[in-house]
C-alpha cells in the first residue's frame, strides 16, 4: 500500500496544485498519495492547462476544443475538482471552469459571463456606448428584442449591468467598468472574438482627455476640446 501523508491546504495551493493525490479529508487538509500524481495522465494535464488557458470555458468548449468525449471529459473533470486543482463557477445553466490559481471570487464570476457570447456582446458594447436604451443595444448587436431582454435580466441579476428608465424606455450600463475591461483586455486572446478585439484596440487606444490646448489672443476660434472616451464614437459591434 501507497504511503498516505495529510497535506495542510496553504502547502497544496504554495505546489501549485501540482501534487499526489488521493481524496479530500476535510477543511483545510487534503490526503496525499506518493503514487498517483493528479497531472500525470495526458489527457487531465491537456484538460488543466486549456482551462488555465482559457478560464471560464465551459465543458462544451473544452470537448469540442479537446476533441474529448464528453463522457471521457465529464470523469477527468471530477476528479480534477475533486483534487482542488479545479473550480467552478455558475452562470445561469451553465458551469464555468477555473484552475485554483487565486483570481478573485468575482472576477470569475465576470468572466464566466464573459465567456458566453450574447452577454459578451451586451457588455463589450455598453464598455463602448454606456446607457444604450434597449431598442439601441439591440439594434447594434442585431439580436431580437426577446432575447436581449433575457439575457439583459440575467446580466442584471448577477450584478455586471444595471439598468434605469429613460422616459419610457430602459437603458443599460455596466456596473464595474474598470473590471470589465480588465478581464476582456487581458484574457482578449482566449475569446477569439472580433467584437472583443475591437474593444480592445478602442480601449488601450483611449487615454484620459487632452486638456484644451491655450487660444492664443489673435486665433479666431478656441481649439475645441476633445470628448470624454466614452462619449466617443465606437464602431459598429457585429456579433
């Protein structure tokens, strides 16, 4: 039989997560296994380092991106949960996958908004033109009012957009702006999303406003000064 040695949790998260394991004996401590190491099979280091890759895919993606069975996926996924080198996080039915390496609590829960498309579009379009009304957002992002409203609600429910009346319309912005644009900027490259990356380049384009410049006693019109960035024109967002 293989030697079993207790690990405290501080010693498994300073490896990395990258240790034997048998099982999960508690808070705090984990049962660890000389034998077994979590990472040794191939398939389980490909299912660990794509979702490090990409945090907050979803378990479709990882199939499909894999080329896994979803059954075959399903069981090494338990286990890596199961050994705390992964963890999940819920976004509406779906369940988003992260690798235990100490991103905030609630950037996941951003992120695992993010990682579905028609939220995605919502929010990298509100980052660009906040306070759009809902006939607005859905005319620049060409979806059906019926299906911006649900996604819109649950946007709204989890805390990323918020919404107000505007006369007799709703409007729409996004609550934590600088979070936001932080999580599409640096994870911009796992999207594969041309309305992400256009954002992107928008964004790290837009500096704070230039002061207006001095008007010199003989010029015969002021240098206007240049728009707030959110106030700027964006283009077009197609999903």
């Amino acid at each position: 039989m293989d030697k079993v040695q207790r690990l405290p949790q501080n010693t498994f998260n300073a490896w990395g997560g990258v240790v034997p394991f048998v099982v999960n004996e508690g808070p705090g401590m984990f049962v660890a296994n000389e034998g077994h190491e979590m990472l040794e099979l191939d398939a389980r280091r490909r299912i660990y380092d794509f979702v490090r890759d990409h945090p907050g895919t979803y378990l479709r993606k990882l199939a499909r991106d894999l080329g896994m069975p979803l059954g075959t996926l399903e069981y090494h996924v338990h286990h890596l949960e199961s050994s705390g080198l992964l963890s999940t996080r819920a976004a509406g039915r779906f369940k988003a996958f992260f690798v235990n390496d100490g991103m905030d609590r609630r950037d996941k829960d951003v992120l695992a908004w993010l990682r579905q498309r028609v939220p995605r579009g919502i929010v990298t379009a509100l980052m660009l033109e906040p306070n759009l009304t809902h006939a607005e957002l859905a005319q620049r992002l060409r979806i059906g009012a019926s299906t911006l409203t649900f996604h819109a609600q649950r946007l709204v429910q989890a805390g990323i957009v918020q919404e107000a009346r505007r006369g007799r319309s709703k409007e729409y912005s996004v609550v934590d702006r600088d979070r936001v644009a932080d999580l599409l900027v640096r994870h911009r490259g796992s999207f594969l999303d041309r309305i992400v990356d256009q954002f992107a380049e928008v964004w790290l384009g837009l500096g704070p406003p230039r002061e207006t410049a001095p008007v010199d006693d003989a010029a015969t019109s002021p240098v206007p000064q240049e728009a707030p960035w959110h106030r700027r024109p964006a283009p077009e967002l197609v999903p």
